[in-house]
C-alpha cells in the first residue's frame, strides 16, 4: 500500500497546496469531512475515513476517526514484532504524516452572544487524540498542527528525502503545546462559566510573537508569547511605526494600559509612565489638554516615557507628541492627520490598541519552583462605600479629586503616595521603603502645587506623622484604606488641623 498521510483539519488555509505535494511524493491521502470535501473539489485523490475504516460518520460528526484501524496506523511501534502483528491480523496500516488543527474554540467564544451549546459543539474530542496520539508516536511519523509547519515539513522533505527525527520530535513538542493551550483555553471558560475561584491546578502556554533583542538588561536573553490562538491584547495591537518593541517598552505599556483603562473613553485622559510607575496622569477637556497636564505634571521624568491615552489620536494631540523624546504612545486609534504629524518621529513607536480595558483577569509571577496568581487589583472605586473619618465634611470637589487620586494611586510601586489638584497629579511617592519617605518625596515634588490638593496612600499610615507633614504642605483632604491599629490617631490629627480624612476600606500594594 502507498504511503499514508491523514488530513482532517478544520482551519483549511495551505491544506491543498500541502496534499498537492504529498500525492507527489507518493502518499496516499485519508481524510473525512469537511477537509475530504474541500481536496476533492481542487481534484485530488481522497480515501474518506469511513470508507477506510468502514464504519460511518456518526452523532452528527462527533464520531469520526476514533477508530482502532485510525488510531492503530498511528501508534504502532512498526520496530516491534508484537505490534507488527496486531497491524497484519486487523488489516491496519501504519501511518506517516498527521496533518490536524482543531475546532476553533477559542474564536468562537469570542463572538458576542454565544450560547453555551454553541460553544460546547466547539470543542474538539477526536482532533487532540489524534495529534496526542501521532505526537507520542512520533519516532515512526510526523504530526502538524498549524498551516505555518507546512512549507517547513515540504522542505525538510524535499532536501532530505525523509524528515528528520529531530524534525518530528520538534513537531511532538509543538503539538503537546497546542492541545495544552486548547485544553487551557476550555477549562478558563468553564471556571468563568462558573464563576469558581483559582482552582487547584493552573496551567500557563504561549506561542511565541518574536524574539526579543534581550530582556531587562543586554545579558538576559528574552521573547514575548501570545497565549491562546486568537491574538488579544498587545499581541492585536497595530504598530503605525516605529522601532521594534523591546522587553521594557511591553512591561511599561502593560502599566499603561492598566492606567488609563481606569478612566472612561468619554472623559479625555492621559498618563505618562517610566519604569512601569506614572510620573504624571491627568483628564482635561480634550486629549491634548488632558496629554500637556499630564506631561507637565513631571516634564523631566516624562522625557524617554511612555504615553497612554484613552481617546483616538488627534491632530493637536500629535503636534504635542512630537515636542519631546518618548519611546512609545498607545491609544485606540489614530486619524490621518495626526498620523502625518507624528511621522516626524518615525522612531517613536505609536501603537493602537481598540480596546484598551481589555486585560488578562489574573496575574501571575515567577518564584522559585512554581509561581504565584491572583485576581488581578481591577476593583471598581465607589464614593459611596468610603467612610468620612473626620469631622471636616469632603466637598463634593474633593470627593471627585479623591476618586481621581485613588484611581491612580494603586499603580504605582508601594509605598505609594499620590497627590492630585485639579484632575492631575502634582505629585508621586514610589516604591519607598517606609510610608513617611514616599509622602516626602511626593510633597517635595508637588511644592506649592500641593495647597488645596488631595493626598491618597495605596496603605494605611501606621503613626499620624505622615498626617501632619501633609497638612503643613497644604493638603486638604485625605483618602486611605484605613485599618492600622493606630487609625485613631491619625484621625485625631486631622480633625486637630482642621483637614478631611476619607477611610477606602480598600488596599492598593503593588510590588
């Protein structure tokens, strides 16, 4: 019998070209479904599964290769005698190439409105058993899983009259990867689905975007992955121009975009960001007001930062953009004279992301021997549950500038320490080792600024100092989690300088 190859794949792109070349090098194609139809209508040779198998299609669909004389071809160990055997006496052949994609799971959930039984028709049973199956087997065959390994299994072919078993071993390693993903991809909709707490098990897979020139340093080599099979977030974005991305222009725009999802697209908002902390965010009446409040609010740490915005790119947005060094600007899109502008920086990366509220529910860090997730700090602020500690009563001014400040204050590096006049940041204390450096560091920065301003602290203050250097600096009110033993005296200190003290119930760390 001619050589066997087993086509079934649900994304159809190369799959003719691919099947054109094997009857060339003498295969015989097995195929079922919608993939048999497709090969026998550009006239090539077919042998559908269920003549092969001789047992029918069946449930609709849902049986089809899961079949002994399938999954036999496929997993015979053709250098022991015993298995050789078993293939004679049941007329089974073994098989040299399995060319499978899955049911599109995870682009199907992305639709608006699918139903759970649409989405559960999505999920692929006899596509992962047959490359988990031609995977584990790979040291008698080969196994593709993505139209991108075509071209690079027609050419190991072609120059070597056979592919390599170091060739197939990379594609087992590849296919093990594809089906964690698309089992991964089915378990994080059934826990959304629900709505259950991080479970017992986690898995994490990605498939590479590009390499990276290095990571945080030259010596630390790097690259960036996109999980899942639909591209989302960073990996959808479109780049307008620029150099490539670097490992910390995506730590820093991942910060970004944290920041200005916290502000509704309505409301012009801006951030400018170095080293993943912001040096100056601001909202305004239009996006280059919103951007010049922003930038001016630390204009010498703003120089090499990174800039978010939460409305399209406009013309006198741009000409601002264009003032000063930066490494890269996000925003949700871009007209066409804005982006004639800012090709005069064609260095500056200008990259647009539509949805720029849409981020990953947890996240998750490295340590030693496994690693740590959580809920990702994506907690709606609400006025309404705050607790006024003071007897001074918040205007409804303050209130706003509060709200302002607290939408801020939890992204940037604990200790933190923000202080906001007038819908912009005068101020910022980060990453400081005690509380009472960051509010000097803050206060220090916003100098004069800081009378009339609001003060708002990621935690609580555990002695009243901080309190009372705040209120000498001018500041009018103050929102914090609350929660120190010590909370007592703190209010104390308020009430006695006369300023308002606002309890969140709420800490913001972020390490």
């Amino acid at each position: 019998m001619s050589r066997l190859a087993l086509l079934s794949v649900s994304d159809k792109t190369g799959i003719v070209e691919l099947a054109q070349q094997l009857v060339e090098f003498g295969f015989e194609i097995i195929s079922s479904g919608g993939t048999a139809k497709t090969l026998q209508n550009a006239g090539i040779a077919v042998t559908k599964v269920s003549d092969y198998t001789g047992s029918p299609e069946i449930l609709g669909g849902r049986v089809k290769t899961l079949h002994p004389r399938i999954h036999g071809g496929i997993l015979a160990r053709q250098d022991l005698a015993e298995d050789r055997e078993d293939l004679e006496i049941n007329n089974i052949h073994p098989f040299e190439l399995v060319v499978v994609n899955l049911y599109p799971f995870e682009q199907t959930i992305a639709q608006p409105n699918i139903s759970v039984p649409e989405a559960i028709e999505k999920i692929d049973i006899g596509g992962p058993t047959l490359i988990r199956a031609a995977a584990k087997n790979f040291k008698y065959l080969t196994v593709l899983c993505s139209p991108s390994q075509y071209d690079r299994y027609l050419s190991e072919y072609k120059s070597n009259g056979e592919v390599s078993l170091e060739f197939r071993q990379q594609m087992a390693g590849d296919a093990f990867a594809h089906t964690n993903s698309y089992d991964r991809a089915i378990s994080a909709y059934f826990a959304k689905l629900n709505q259950s707490e991080l479970g017992e098990s986690y898995s994490i897979t990605g498939n590479k975007v590009q390499s990276l020139r290095y990571g945080e340093n030259p010596h630390q080599p790097a690259a960036w992955y996109q999980t899942g099979t639909v591209a989302s977030g960073w990996a959808a974005a479109n780049k307008l121009q620029g150099k490539e991305l670097s490992y910390n222009n995506l730590v820093d725009l991942e910060a970004a975009r944290r920041i200005i999802a916290e502000f509704d697209p309505s409301e012009p908002a801006a951030a400018v960001l170095k080293h993943t902390n912001p040096c100056g965010a601001a909202v305004g009446n239009s996006l280059a007001e919103a951007y010049e409040k922003a930038f001016n609010a630390d204009n010498v740490s703003a120089f090499g930062g990174i800039v978010a915005l939460n409305q399209p790119i406009d013309a006198a947005t741009a000409q601002a953009l264009t003032k000063t060094f930066l490494e890269c600007v996000v925003a949700p899109g871009c007209d066409e004279e804005a982006r004639n502008i800012l090709q005069a920086k064609s260095k500056l990366r200008i990259l647009l992301l539509s949805d720029l509220a849409a981020g990953e529910q947890e996240t998750i860090k490295a340590i030693a021997g496994g690693f740590l997730v959580q809920k990702s700090d994506d907690q709606t602020e609400n006025p309404d549950r705050w607790q006024i500690a003071t007897q001074k009563q918040p205007t409804s001014e303050q209130i706003a500038e509060m709200l302002f400040a607290q939408k801020l204050v939890k992204h940037v590096k604990s200790n933190a320490i923000l202080i906001s006049r007038d819908r912009t940041t005068i101020g910022i204390g980060a990453g400081q080792m005690n509380r009472v450096g960051s509010v000097k560091i803050a206060l220090e920065q916003a100098g004069d600024k800081a009378q009339g301003g609001v003060l708002a602290s990621d935690g609580f203050f555990p002695f009243d100092d901080s309190v009372r250097t705040a209120a000498a600096a001018g500041v009018s009110a103050i929102i914090q989690p609350g929660g120190s033993i010590r909370d007592k005296d703190s209010i104390a200190a308020a009430n006695e300088l006369g300023i308002v003290m606002v309890l969140s119930g709420t800490r913001h760390f972020l390490h």
